[in-house]
C-alpha cells in the first residue's frame, strides 16, 4: 500500500476514533475496548481496532482501516493528540518507514 493511501486511511480511522468520522464508520473500526473478551488485552489498552477476517486478497476498507491504525507507533494513538499534531506524527512515521 502506497504511503499516501496509508496516510488517508489513517487520517479517516483518526477522525472516527475521535468522534468527527462518518457514522457508517461504526461498522468498519470497532475498537477493541468496546468489544466484551477482548477489553482486557495489550493491543485495547494500546488502542487497536478490530480487524476482521477475510477469505479475499483484495482488501476492503473495511480491513484496510484498522489494519493501518494498529499499525501506527503508540505515540500516534494518545487521545490528547490534535488532528494537525496527528498528521504531522503521520508524515515523519511514513517518510521514516518508506525512507529511513
């Protein structure tokens, strides 16, 4: 996946997570906390979603969300991070993976 899709598909999991997505969102990143069984490993204290299976090789948004947000550096998932200050965590985390 591109840098850039992964940047847009970061940035649209960022603003459900924080409230200001879509609503028919809810349906594509459901938090791990939210889900009973589930609230009490490291990956929900971290913040991950869920990601759920698949028996296709074409990835759908609905799987390609959670699979970019689980995949962010913890810093990037602290709930006191603005959306600019989120982005700009975003860019230097690809330019460091893509070029580092």
């Amino acid at each position: 996946m591109s840098q850039w899709i992964t940047f847009k598909i970061a940035v649209l999991a960022f603003n459900y997570i924080r409230g200001t997505g879509p609503a028919y969102f809810s349906d594509v990143c459901t938090p791990l906390a939210n889900i009973p069984g589930r609230a009490g490993l490291r990956a929900a204290e971290r913040g991950d979603l869920l990601v759920p299976a698949t028996k296709t090789k074409f990835r759908s948004f609905r799987v390609a969300a959670p699979t970019a947000w689980n995949s962010l550096p913890q810093q990037l998932h602290e709930t006191t991070l603005s959306r600019q200050q989120f982005k700009n965590g975003l860019i230097t985390h690809l330019f460091k993976a893509a070029y580092g």
